[in-house]
C-alpha cells in the first residue's frame, strides 16, 4: 500500500524546510506544498550497470544491422537526396 502525505511549507520546521529544499536541490516557497510518497523498493528499477549497458547497445547495433542487411542497396546519392528530403519535409508547416 502505497504512503502519501501533503504538508503545507508554512508548517514544516526550520530544519524539515532545509531537508526538503536539500532533497530538492532549490529553495522552496511559502506557497508550496511538499508531496511525499512512501512506495515499494520493487516499484523502482536499480540503473543498469556499465557491462549491461554495453550489452545492451550491442543488442540495438545488431538488431539495426540485421535490418539494414535486409533493406535494399541505394547509393550515397541516393541516400543523401533521401535524408534532404525528409529534413526538408520536417520543415514543412503542418496542416
């Protein structure tokens, strides 16, 4: 079961006030109100590490190379006529 909890900054202490702005990393004013949220650790995913992180982009540079091998040759020129239209269609207003 999820914890929430809604506090007024005019009713927090001096010290709770200097925790909050702490946690926050910026000053917190009279008209706000401090949220706080008590949730399962489960809920929150722990960062890959560096050797998952470059499994995974192995796993997106390879998966992209299987799909260019499939795609058909076209020539530079064609590819950068490709990449100048689409950039000048980005550019276009939309309707």
């Amino acid at each position: 079961m999820d914890k929430n909890i809604l506090v007024p900054v005019t009713q927090l202490t001096p010290l709770q006030r200097q925790v909050a702005e702490s946690l926050l990393g910026e000053p917190v004013s009279d008209d706000e109100v401090l949220g706080i949220r008590a949730a399962k650790a489960a809920m929150v995913k722990p960062a890959a590490g560096a050797e998952a992180r470059k499994a995974i982009v192995a796993s997106i540079v390879s998966h992209a190379e299987r799909i260019e091998a499939s795609l058909p040759y076209i020539s530079a020129e064609e590819e950068l006529a490709l990449i100048e239209e689409a950039i000048r269609a980005s550019r276009l207003p939309q309707s």
